[in-house]
C-alpha cells in the first residue's frame, strides 16, 4: 500500500459514510445538479481539509469555518472545474489558498503564534523528545502516534514555521501528496517544493534540537 | 544553493521517494561512505515520522448544515443585490475616443463574424467531439419591464411551451419574479425564439455571463434574445465568453454613441452596421446544437422586476 493511499485509507476509518463512487463520476453529478454527490464529495474530503487547515492555522474554529468556506467555494465553481487537474488537487487548492489569505490578514495569530513559541521555549522540550532525537534506530510511526508529549511538541515545532513552510510539510507527511501534486495545489515550481521542504524540515529539526539543548542546559544548571 | 543546501534537498527527496533509481543510488552511495550523512538523513527520517504521526482530528459535525445554510444566505444575498449602474454611463469620453472605440468594436464584430463564419476550422483545431458536452456556462438574466405581471405571463409560457413546465414558476418577492432554468441549449433556444416577438416589453435586458474567474462575470447591457442565441450557441464556454464580451463592447459603444447624441451614427447602428447577426446565420453552428443530445449544460437565472 503506497503512503497516499495509507493516509487515505486512514480517513476513509474516518469518514460516516463510505463514499467508494470515484472522483470523476460524483465531479459529474455535481455538475447536473446532483446534490447527494455533492454530499457524497463534502463526506469523502471534510476529514482531509480540516485536518490540513488545522494543521496550518492551529485554531480549531477558524479551521472549522475555513473548511465550510473551501466547500461553498467549491460548489459555487464546481460547474467551471473542467477536469484539467483532479478534483483532489483542486479542492485542497482552494483550502491552502483561503487558509494562508486568511492567515496572512489576521494578525491574532500572529500573536498566538508568538505565545505558543514563547510558551514553548519556556517549558518544554521533555525527556521522551529527547530520547526520540538520539535513538539511532528508525523510529515506530506507531509508537509515536501514541505517545501525546511527543505529538504535542511536534505540533508547537510545526507552529513555529512560516506559512508557506507549513503547508508543504503538512500537505507532504500529513497528507501525503507527492511533489507534483503540492506543487500543483501552491501554485509553485516542483524545484521550489524541493527546497521549501528542505529547509521546513531543517527548520524543525534546529526547533526540536534547541529544546533538547534548552532543556538539558537547565537540567545541569540545577545539578550545579 | 550551497553544496550543503543540494545535499539536503538530496536527502529529503530521497526519503520522500521522489529520486529516480540513479538518484536513489547515487543517495545510497554518499550515504556508506559519509557516516555524518547518514545521520543527517536518520534525523530528517525522525521529523517526517513525528509530523506523519500527528493525530487525525475529525471535522465537526455541523460542517454540512453550515455549508447548505451559508449557501443559502448567499443566494438570498446575491438575488438581493442592486442593479449595477452601467460602467459606460460614468465614463466620460472626447469624440477621438469615440472613432477608436468605433474601430475597435468594428475589429470586434469582424471577430464574432469570422468565428460564426468559420466554424469547421475552429472545430478542427479543438477536435470535434470536445464541443457540446464540455460547455458549462451560468449567469443571470436580469430583466425589466413596466407590465411585470404580463412579461411574467411571457416568461413562463416561453418556458412551459419549451418543454420546461417544472420551471415556469418563478420564486416571488414583492417587486420581482425570479426563474432558475437548468437545461440544455436547445432548451434554452426555444425559450429566447420564443419571447424574441415580445422583447420591446421589456425596457431594460442585461446579461451576467459567469466567467471561470470566480466572481468575475461578463455584463452586457440591452442585451437581447438573438445575442443570447449567439453566445449560447459557442462551441465551448471560453469561446461563448469571448463572444459575449465583444458583443458587450458593441452595446456599450452603441449606447454610448445614442447617448451622446451622434444620431447620424446612431442611426447607421439601428440600421445594420452595428447588428449582431442572429444565430439563424450560423446554421452549422445551430446543427452542433442537435448533437447536445439535450444534456443540461447551461443554468441561467431570469430575474424580472419593474
């Protein structure tokens, strides 16, 4: 099973109604007027918006409304979808979209922004952190998926990196497009998502790292 | 880029599976002999996993009542909307302007002439069976009359004499009548043929032609049923668009002119110069209309009001 398909099959869990008609068929009815396979589509991919502009804005009710706002917009414009790009890459298009405008016009998160940071380099960076950061070997998506300390600290390190940073890591490894398809949904070259992921990785990795050393620096202050 | 930049962008591609099998190879390489870099691609490994693993919150439930319900108040809104004063009235223009404007919509014309007249060309650079099936075209029809209970009568007798019965009557609010078709341009044909004899009832006819622009739309005012035949009619909706926008140009011009008084020229636009050829000259372009098979492929929104 191929990573995408993985994460698909992991909403899908997810979804309250399995929606197996494809892409093209329910894109179709929609165009006449159907509006159960517009219902059908909305199902098949609210999971999969939310949690991408969740993952951006970090604000569960803007997330919320941003979702809502992508679908409307993706009805309203359903009958100009000609079908040159895949439904999928179109609609997340509209999300990340509306997501970084949004997030660019509201400066409250930039303030939040800057809490959580400060919040984050004041407290946190724990043990279990550390000990995943120095364990040479290949670690267990599992594991860490249960592991809340590890998932909450990686979510305040995602925070921390610009707009367009984000959303190429959230649309690479939450949501598991290839490099074509974020190149696709940002409107950007494929050689521009080659370094933006590079350097967003990067980034969170030197977030992640100078937790650790904040923290150990505060570990042997104390036993001084 | 430094080395050391092209170095990590290596290594993210090739845990990302985005290398081609030289590439992974060459990765592969570089990583046996440089212990550093395999370490360095053990920790961009780490983040990956760490971001993958993140919990999948699940949207809340009310996402669709939400979106049925925003729908609607933005429907309520639109068809609320006032009447946009034309652009034309506002721009004020010397009489030099004039002639290039008069150039230019003469160009224009000449343009919607060569399409209708060559349509087998068109058709053969786009491939002939892209055309019916493929146009989706939306927008509103705004139209006004003095007698809107008699233009009402019209309207939905046009449209019930079309085929269209669940369709012929209108959603009402105090001063206006307002029809949503979903049909196809054969359908949408009979309808103008039909109100073509009793358009001078109506004092004011614009047209709102969606673009694939979201929000953006072409308007032609005194648009009338033969100039709608014309756009409708279009192999696809950007060549319909393309159409109704030189056909806007030329109404806005010949507006323009009346309105400034040049009667000489005015009347040389009443008498034919000016007229945009009804879509019974574009015979093969009304046979491509036999193909549609009758597929919905148009929605247009009549709002009548005084």
């Amino acid at each position: 099973m191929t990573e995408a398909a993985k994460i698909e099959f992991r909403y899908d869990r997810m979804s309250n109604e399995c929606v197996s008609m494809d892409d093209t068929s329910l894109v179709r009815k929609c165009q006449h007027g159907d509006s159960n396979a517009m219902e059908q589509l909305i199902l098949k991919y609210q999971n999969r918006i939310y949690n991408v502009i969740l993952k951006i804005c970090a604000d569960p009710d803007d997330a919320a409304e941003l979702t809502q706002e992508t679908f409307v917009k993706v009805i309203e414009n359903i009958d100009k979808f000609q079908g040159k790009s895949r439904f999928y890459t179109w609609a997340f298009r509209i999300a990340v979209n509306l997501t970084l405008n949004y997030r660019q016009k509201n400066s409250k998160h930039e303030i939040s922004s800057l809490d959580s940071q400060r919040e984050y380099e004041e407290t946190q960076t724990t043990q279990a952190m550390k000990e995943f950061l120095q364990d040479e070997n290949s670690p267990d998506p599992v594991d860490v998926a249960q592991n809340k300390e590890l998932c909450d600290l990686t979510i305040k390190a995602l925070l921390q990196l610009d707009e367009p940073q984000k959303a190429v890591v959230v649309l690479r490894d939450i949501e598991g497009m290839n490099y074509a398809q974020i190149a696709e949904v940002l409107d950007i070259e494929l050689g521009t998502v080659r370094s933006r992921l590079s350097r967003a990785r990067g980034r969170l990795r030197e977030i992640l790292e100078a937790g650790c050393n904040d923290r150990r620096n505060e570990d042997r202050r104390i036993a001084e | 880029m430094t080395e050391e930049m092209k170095t990590e962008e290596l290594l993210n591609s090739y845990i990302d599976g985005e290398l081609s099998v030289r590439q992974r190879t060459e990765v592969k390489r570089m990583i046996s002999n440089d212990p550093k870099l395999a370490v360095r691609l053990s920790e961009l490994r780490k983040c990956k996993t760490l971001v993958g693993a993140l919990p999948v919150a699940q949207a809340p439930s009310n996402i669709m009542e939400n979106i049925k319900a925003t729908l609607e108040k933005k429907n309520l809104i639109q068809e609320k909307a006032p009447v946009r004063i034309s652009d034309y009235r506002e721009v004020k223009t010397s009489r030099r302007i004039f002639a290039a404007a008069a150039m230019f919509s003469l160009t224009a014309l000449l343009v919607v002439v060569i399409n209708m007249l060559t349509p087998s060309q068109i058709g053969n650079k786009e491939g002939a069976n892209q055309f019916a099936s493929d146009i989706r075209l939306s927008g509103k029809l705004e139209l006004q009359a003095n007698d809107l209970s008699a233009v009402q009568s019209l309207i939905s007798d046009a449209i019930e004499n079309s085929g269209f019965p669940d369709y012929k009557n209108p959603q009402k609010d105090a001063n206006r009548r307002i029809y949503t078709l979903y049909c196809s341009r054969e359908g949408i044909n009979k309808i103008l043929t039909d109100l073509e004899g009793d358009w001078d009832q109506i004092s004011s006819a614009k047209l709102f032609l969606d673009t694939e622009n979201f929000g953006e739309s072409v308007e032609i005012a005194a648009v009338t049923p033969s100039q709608i035949s014309e756009i409708v009619n279009q192999k696809g909706a950007d060549q319909s668009i393309k159409v109704a926008r030189d056909i806007s140009v030329i109404n806005n011009l010949k507006n323009i002119l009346i309105e400034r008084g040049l009667p000489a020229f005015g009347s040389e636009i009443n008498s034919g110069l000016f007229r945009v050829p009804k879509p019974v000259l574009v015979s093969r372009n009304y046979q491509s209309i036999q193909q549609d098979n009758g597929e919905k492929t148009i929605q247009l929104r009549i709002i009548l009001s005084r």
